[in-house]
C-alpha cells in the first residue's frame, strides 16, 4: 500500500485546491477562517480552520465545498486534455492534474461530522425532516473514505476523466482510431507491418468510401 503521504505530494494540486474551496465557502458565508494551510509534507496534508457558526446552510456548504469544486475543476482540466489531446505534454499534464484534484474530491471524515452535529442540533430545536437527510450523505461519505484503501478516490477521479473524453470527443482506450487493429485490413507484407493508417492513404476517397460500405454492411 503506498503511504497516503506520498500520494498527497503526487496529487498536491487536489489537496491545494480542497483547502481552497473550504477557504472560498468560509469567505461566501462570511465565516472567519483563523488558520489555513495548502499544502504540507505531513499528515494533515492540508487543513482549514475557521469559526464555529450555528448557520447549518454554512456548515453544509463549507463541509461539501471541495466535492463541488474538486469535481468541476477535474472537468474542466479533463476537458482540455480531452480537447487537445494530440498535444502529448498538454494531454499528459492535463490529465494528470484531473486525476489530482479528482482524487481529492471527497469531504474529509471531520468535514461530515460537521454537518451531522449541526443536524442533531437543528432536529433538536426546528425539528425539520431535512436536516434528517444529513444521516444518509454521512454514512455515504464515511462508507467511501473507508474504500480509499480500494482506490475508489481513484475510481472516482478517472471516472471524471473518462466522462471529460466523452464530451470533448477525445478518444477513450475503448475507442477505435485509424490505427486500430483490423484484422480485416490489418496484414504483414514481406514481414513489414502495413498500419490501417498506411492502408488507407493508398486509396482515394472515392475507394475508401466503397470499402468502407463493404465492411459496415
């Protein structure tokens, strides 16, 4: 098992950019943040500390935060790989960078606390059925930082990449290109590999368009 330690330096964009969405929800809900780290080679690799409030709305969004932003940001840098993918370094880097920030979606254990605390005390006082709905995204949460250990922060992070790909058209490792093996019209020649790519360029568009209703009839 790799030390978490050594996963957050790989993935230290996604640690900076959790810290920095508690940061930014603190800010819109007007709670004070008293100290606030981005990054560290330890253990916390990051944290956020800030003022109790008893506004639950704040208590939510400031818990949850990084799971919106986390996510739409691994989008974002997935669709730029996805858009210019035939840039090999922007393609690498882009990726990359989704996968970390991807990874570091999920609300922290102490971050869903926060919201179940502020639900028992709210059900206390107002009694309001949704604050009910707190127990389950709790449990669900805890359920996956205990499959981290199974990479489901991992999972989750190419899931993201893939459904990125999908959208900008890039192709996937399940999508066929020019280059894809043929056997139909995939040979050696005198023990030389004739590519599809090859293959194609010998023909003119009107002979391509022929063979190409052949093979999809």
């Amino acid at each position: 098992m790799i030390p978490g330690v050594i996963i957050s330096i790989l993935t230290f964009p996604g640690v900076i950019i959790h810290e920095w969405a508690h940061k930014k929800f603190c800010d819109w809900f007007d709670v004070p943040v008293h100290e606030i780290k981005y990054f560290s080679f330890g253990s916390p690799a990051g944290y956020v500390i800030h003022e109790t409030t008893d506004d639950y709305n704040a208590t939510f969004w400031i818990s949850v935060g990084p799971f919106i932003i986390n996510t739409f940001v691994a989008l974002l840098f997935g669709l730029i790989a996805g858009f210019l993918y035939d840039n090999p370094y922007i393609l690498y880097f882009f990726g990359w960078l989704s996968i970390s920030v991807g990874m570091h979606s999920f609300p922290s254990t102490h971050d869903v606390k926060n919201i179940l605390e502020a639900s028992k005390n709210r059900i206390k006082t107002e009694g309001n059925p949704l604050h009910y709905l707190s127990y389950p995204l709790v449990l669900i949460v805890q359920i996956a930082n205990l499959l981290k250990f199974f990479w489901i922060d991992l999972a989750w992070a190419v899931l993201i990449l893939v459904v990125a790909f999908t959208l900008s058209g890039a192709p996937t490792i399940w999508t066929p290109t020019e280059d894809s093996f043929d056997p139909a019209i995939y040979f050696e020649d005198d023990g030389r590999e004739i590519s599809n790519k090859e293959i194609r360029a010998s023909f003119t568009q009107e002979e391509l368009d022929e063979l190409d209703a052949i093979f999809n009839q």
